[in-house]
C-alpha cells in the first residue's frame, strides 16, 4: 500500500525528533506544517510561521533536512517552505531550498555574511508582506500647522521625502499627552510608505517591543528578534519612557539602535519627556537619543486649537457655530484628543436628541468629555475607582489572591495606570500589589487583548474612564 505524502513528513519528523534536543524541534520544526507533496517535481511544500523560522532552519538545519528528506522522499527532492507573514490577510511568500549539495551551497553563499549584519534574505523577499502598523487616517493633510509644532512637523515632512538622508538622525520627540506626538511620526511613516513602497517601515509602541522581547528570550529566539528589527528600515518607537527601568531591553535595543544607525537606516523615537529626564534610561542610550535632532511638541494654544477644529468640521461635514468651537477651543486644556472627542459627542448627541449643536449643548458635553482641572490621576484614584466599579476593595486588588474577580480588577488598574500616568510599568507593580515590571507588562497585553473582542469588557472600561474625567 502507498505510503500518503503527509504521512511521510510525519516520518521525516520522527527522525528529525532523534536528532535534536526536545526544545530544538518543539521551537524550531514542531510549527512547521506539511501542505503537499508534487510527485511530478519531487517537491515538498511546508508551511512556516514566520521568516525568522525559514531563516533558522537554513543557517542551522539545513544538512539534516537534506539528509532526511533524501531518505524518506528519496534522491532528488526539493523543498519549499511557505512563509506565512500575515494570516488574517493571507500574506504568503514560497521559498525555495534544494537539498542537492550545490544547490545548498549556492544558497550559502548568497546568504550574508554575519560581518556585514545584512538583512536576512528572505526578509528581502518579502519586503512588501510586512505590516508597518501605521494609521493610515493620520497624515499630514489632517496634522495641521500651527507655533507649537511648526519645527517637528517641518522636519518631519523632509524626513519624510528624503527618508535615506542620515541629516536628523535619529529624531526625538517629545511632549505632553495629547498634542500629536503619535499622529506626527505616523504621518511620516504614511508618507514614506507611500513615496517608497519597498521600505521596510515599522511603528512599534515601547511596551508592544519589550513584550516582544520577553517573548523572545522565553522561547529562546533572541537572535531572531534582533535580526528582525535589524531589517527595518524606518523604526519608529513610541512611548519609550516605558522603558525607564527595563535594563535588558535597553541593552537589547542598544545594539538594534546601533545597527541600524550605522547602516543609515532612519530611527524616530518618541516620549512624553527630553532625554536628560529618562532617568533610569541607559547613559550610552541617551548619549544616542541626542545625536540627532531633539524636537518639542508643545500643547497647541486656542488659535491652533480653533485651527483643528475647523479642519475636523470641514472633514466630517458638520456644522458647529464659531462661538461653539471658540468654547470647545479654549476648555480642552490644549489637548488634540480630547478636542476630537468634543466633537464626536456633539455629533452624537445631536443625532440621537435630533438638536442643534449649540453652545448649551456645548457645555453639557464639555462636562463629561474633558477633565477641565489640572489634578493628576494617583494609583489611589485608578484603585479606588476601579475596586468601586467591580465591587472588591483595594486590598482584593493588592492581595496574592487569584479570584477572578480581583485578578481582573487588577489587571484593569494596571492598565489604566499604565495609561493615565507617566510612572514606569515597575513603579506601578510595586504600587500594585508589590508585582514586578513583566506582571504590568503582561496585565496590559491581557486586557487591550480582552478590549478587542469583549464588548462588554470593553463598556466596563469606558465607564471606569468616565469616573476619571469627572472626578473634581
């Protein structure tokens, strides 16, 4: 009886399996899934998760591939592997690797050396496959001009068309909550991507890159981590005062600046404070964070405000009395967001209660939209409301129980923490319960996890919010 092909990969794995470690092939060949077989040609098709998988596999793995697919398929055969880059959008890349000795040393010889710490090339191959994470929505058409943002914007526009210059390099951001930090560098990201399509550009916040590197070092693919992020061409990192006091991601990230900056790649970093502030933040780091161009974002006065209001108006075809957005422009405390929230529950308000918007209507969202005074959110109010909104108390949310109404309610007010105030995820673990920096870290990934898919998690949340914003 014939033997199927899928039951001769499973074969292939069996003998695979008696020459590796147990963590060698559950990380490295237990993901790899067969898909077909091609008599005619003698090729093996598998797919892989990812290029870091494909590129492991050839540097280190490749002989015992050769040997055992020779054995089970017998002489001749060849493999492709199937990079599955983007599953939700079914972005695939075929490579193909002969396991014939001069086919293999072929492919060894066009592979980079690790002197040069050249992209991998089957990165190179699927440039175009990976996601750069931008919001499409924020461009410069939409990032309007004004004094407090006027030298950043400028710069980033030439950035922007002359992507390969190293002038500006890297470029700092920096600025309070609210005046556009993130819509700038994702507006340069937007730019780029479109003027030159093959650029690999990413934009990553802090928090997401030192998830992923725990990640990373867990499921001992360090290397590929770094190789990754070493493809990039344009990186643009928000948040980083996240990483104040994460040490191995600082050293991490060192050597990933360094490459890139020393092969002309384009690096745009981002936070809430200069560098000379980032305490606890890598001397030899901050010493590179300055080298290029330091850039303040400062909160937009009432005339920039009045500014981006009537483009937003324009935008979205409404009709706001100028008195009304003169209101709107001098109470949201300076803040792009929340002036972009204003007008959203005008907008709402006045097609569910079929009205004017009017300056009546004005203040009565005002009331619920913005915070109008300038007392900081303390882990005590973020605890308080949080233990209130899920009925537990602050000693439920900083006890070692694991009780599923405590583990949420804390992992909730580690998040809102991590969102509404500027203190790093180490200094809020010890706040919380005496957790350290990876039990935040991991909080947050749980519940912007849970926000996507729980509707009703997701009311909780807003609702929580709400309590902040009135809060006198």
């Amino acid at each position: 009886m014939k033997v199927k092909p899928a039951e001769l990969w499973q074969q292939c794995l069996l003998l695979i399996k008696e020459n590796v470690t147990g963590q060698q092939f559950n990380t490295w060949f237990k993901p790899i899934v067969f898909e077909s077989y091609d008599e005619k040609n003698k090729a093996v098709l598998v797919q892989v998760p990812s290029p870091f998988v494909y590129e492991y596999l050839e540097e280190n793995f490749i002989d015992l591939l050769c040997k055992v697919l020779t054995r089970i398929y017998g002489e001749g055969v060849k493999l492709s592997y199937r990079v599955v880059t983007d599953k939700t959008n079914n972005l695939t890349q075929v490579v193909e690797a002969d396991p014939a000795d001069d086919i293999r040393n072929q492919a060894k010889s066009k592979r980079p050396t690790s002197r040069g710490n050249q992209s991998p090339t089957v990165l190179d191959a699927v440039d175009n496959d990976i996601d750069p994470q931008l919001n499409i929505h924020q461009t410069f058409n939409n990032f309007i001009e004004g004094e407090s943002n006027k030298l950043p914007r400028s710069i980033g526009l030439y950035i922007s068309e002359h992507p390969n210059n190293t002038q500006f390099n890297p470029m700092f951001i920096y600025g309070p909550s609210g005046c556009g930090k993130t819509h700038l560098v994702n507006a340069i990201g937007v730019a780029i991507k479109k003027r030159y399509p093959q650029k690999r550009v990413l934009y990553i916040s802090a928090r997401l890159f030192q998830v992923q590197y725990t990640n990373s070092v867990l499921q001992n693919t360090t290397n590929d981590f770094i190789n990754f992020y070493q493809t990039i061409d344009v990186l643009i990192v928000d948040d980083i005062q996240e990483w104040m006091t994460a040490t191995k991601t600082q050293d991490t990230f060192f050597h990933i600046f360094n490459h890139l900056f020393k092969n002309n790649r384009r690096i745009i970093l981002v936070s809430d404070r200069p560098p000379v502030d980032l305490q606890g933040m890598n001397e030899r780091l901050l010493t590179r964070f300055s080298c290029g161009l330091i850039a303040p974002l400062e909160k937009p006065n009432v005339q920039l405000c009045v500014d981006i209001l009537h483009s937003k108006i324009k935008r979205d075809g409404l009709h706001i009395p100028d008195d009304v957005v003169q209101f709107i422009a001098e109470t949201a405390n300076g803040s792009v967001r929340d002036l972009e929230g204003v007008v959203n529950s005008l907008l709402a308000y006045s097609v569910v209660y079929n009205s004017n918007i009017d300056m009546r209507l004005a203040e009565r969202v005002i009331k619920r939209a913005v915070k109008v005074d300038d007392e900081p959110l303390t882990i005590d109010d973020i605890l308080d409301k949080v233990g209130k909104h899920f009925n537990v108390t602050t000693d439920n949310i900083n006890s070692r129980s694991r009780k599923r109404d405590y583990v949420v309610a804390r992992q909730v007010s580690m998040y809102l923490a991590q969102k509404y105030t500027k203190m790093p995820a180490s200094r809020i673990g010890k706040l919380v319960g005496g957790r350290d920096h990876s039990t935040v870290i991991h909080s947050c990934s749980q519940v912007e996890q849970r926000l996507k898919i729980d509707k009703a998690f997701s009311a909780d949340i807003t609702s929580i919010e709400t309590s902040f914003k009135l809060k006198q």
